[in-house]
C-alpha cells in the first residue's frame, strides 16, 4: 500500500488547466467494438467510456495506487510536455503528484516522465525522458534514482516499466526523449533496448526492437510481451522469459502494420486470465493469449496507455492525448 499521499516541487494551476468532465447518464465518450463473443466475459455489454478529466498536454503512464486517505485510491498519470505526474483521486479531484519532473532546458525535447509503477513496498517509480533514467520517490519524498545508465553509457530515454515477483524490473529504452532520435548526437546507447534490472542493481540488455514501448508479464510470468511503436512494424513482440530473466524464443504476436488507422503499439498490460490489452492503431486492441483479436475500446481520443485498478481492481483507465478517461471491466491486472 502506498504510504505516500503526495510529492510536489512546486505548484501548477490545475484549475487553468483541467477541467474535470461528468458524462451525461446514458451516454459514452467513445465506441466499444465486440468481435469474439469471449469478449463479453471481459467487457460487461452495457459499459460506457467515460471522461473523468481533460485539458492536459498528452497524458501517458497511468498507474493505480491505494493510499491512506479519505477517498481510497487514485491513479498517478503522466503529462509529458505539461512536465508533470497528475493523481486522479476517487473524489474525482486532479492534483499535480510531481511537478516540474525535468528542471532542465527543455527546448527541442520531450522532458516529461512517462510510465510509472509501485515496488512491494508503494513507492513510486517513474521513467524519465529529460533526466534519460528511472526515478523512485521515497516514503520521506527523496527522490533517488533507479537506473541512468547501461555500461557506463547514459540511456535513451526509459518509457515502461514493469516489475516480475522476484523483484526484478523490466523496461524498454527508445530514444523518443532525444531530439533527433537515433540520430542525435547525444545518443549514447547504440540499441533501443529491453532491459533487466536485477534486485541486487544489476543491468542487463535482454533483447532489442525498433521502437520497444509498452512492457508486460504474463500472469505466469513465463512470456514477456513488448508493444514495438514503429510505423514501418506495428506489432507487439512475445519472448519466452526464463526464470534467470534471460529471452529466447522471440516472435511477433499480433501485427497491425497494414491498419490504416491513427496510432502504433505503444501501453499494454495483460490481464490475470493472460489477455493482453494494448493501445494501437484507432484504440486499445485486446488479444486471447493466443492472439486472437477479441475486440477494441475505442475511446473519442485515441489512448497512448492504460491501466487497471478501482476499489476491486476491475476498472480500465486510459490516457488518450488530451484527457483521461474510463470504462468498467470484468477482469483485474496480472501486474505486481
């Protein structure tokens, strides 16, 4: 449980900036596409998307946590140019978590974190584009960081993050915080890798994509997925993860190169029955373990990432672009 109710250097004029957003009864902000009838074991057939909040910059990086409050939990979510971690709070308040993330020179950069998670023990971790590391948020509200580097060489700039039950921590590493990218001068790190954090601090390159974004575990903690955010292979890659954190077996489990519509592969997360949920082309796509394509929550603003939580951990919240957003489910996170 997350000990920490809040860690902010500084203010932000939340009531300049977002606007808190109540659907009206009976109607959605978005479609709900149904192609397998297994959908419906995991999306209830009356859902509605809702917009809790908008007015933000581009939301990414939602993570739900539980702390000791009057309202229960809250999601942290990510405003990458807004250079922020915003707490949506179950009384429907929006606060600034974390601001500024990135004090730097922020001209021709994408400075702001983006994916976040909690250890064993709450604390918050975040990636980090500007600062091109992993951040953690102490209890007191230190802030240390994780990770910075591989060999000596500075990271790209951490996107996702994930953590396996032995304590370990997986993350993807493209260079979409660096201005010109794999061209920048400034790149340090010749892969855009998929890393292994170990518990004991060691770094280890697992494997590599083009564009490696979204990261998840299986419910058995056997397969690894990663969404690969790159026009030209719009897919989501499976490895078979051995219990030393090491790959092999590497394929393609879903491609959705060929859609024409808006978006890539970018957040995912796999539910406890081992379905994955992935934000792509024209929404969140939704794949059977064995990649059969169930159906697709389309909400008005194309989703960049989601996640579960709510009081019985049977709620999907989305951040797509401007706003935050969600919809009830009948299935919980598989994450740790």
């Amino acid at each position: 449980m997350l000990l920490l109710v809040g860690a902010c250097n500084g203010e932000v004029p939340v009531s300049e900036t977002v606007e808190e957003v109540t659907a009206p009864p009976g109607e959605g902000e978005g479609t709900i596409v149904r192609l397998d009838p297994a959908f419906d074991a995991l999306v209830p057939t009356d859902a509605v998307i809702e917009k809790l909040a908008d007015g933000f910059g581009f939301t990414e990086g939602p993570h739900w946590i539980e702390y000791h409050g009057l309202y229960g939990g809250a999601v942290l979510f990510s405003d990458i140019p807004g250079n922020t971690i915003f707490r949506w709070s179950s009384d429907g308040t929006v606060t600034p978590f974390l601001t500024p993330v990135f004090e730097g020179n922020r001209e021709g950069i994408t400075a702001g974190s983006n994916g976040i998670t909690t250890d064993s023990e709450g604390r918050v971790l975040f990636t980090e584009h500007g600062n091109r590391q992993i951040s953690r948020i102490e209890v007191d509200g230190s802030r240390v960081v994780v990770v910075d580097n591989y060999q000596g060489d500075r990271l790209n700039s951490p996107n996702d993050l994930v953590f396996h039950s032995d304590g370990s921590l997986y993350f993807t590493d493209p260079p979409y915080g660096l201005a010109q990218q794999d061209e920048d001068p400034a790149k340090e790190v010749a892969v855009n890798g998929i890393y292994r954090l170990s518990v004991e601090g060691e770094l280890s390159l697992i494997a590599d994509q083009t564009r490696p974004n979204g990261i998840g575990l299986s419910p058995d903690e056997s397969r690894l997925y990663v969404a690969n955010s790159d026009n030209a292979s719009k897919v989501w890659m499976v490895y078979d993860l051995a219990a030393d954190g090491t790959v092999s077996g590497e394929s393609v489990f879903a491609d959705v190169t060929d859609n024409a519509a808006e978006g890539v592969p970018d957040g995912l997360k796999v539910d406890a029955l081992g379905n994955l949920w992935g934000t792509g082309p024209g929404g969140i796509w939704v794949f059977s373990p064995d990649g059969t394509h169930l159906g697709s929550i389309q909400p008005t603003e194309r989703p960049a990432n989601l996640a579960f939580g709510g009081a019985d951990g049977m709620t999907l919240y989305m951040t797509a672009q401007t706003g935050f957003y969600r919809v009830p489910v009948n299935v919980g996170w598989a994450g740790r």
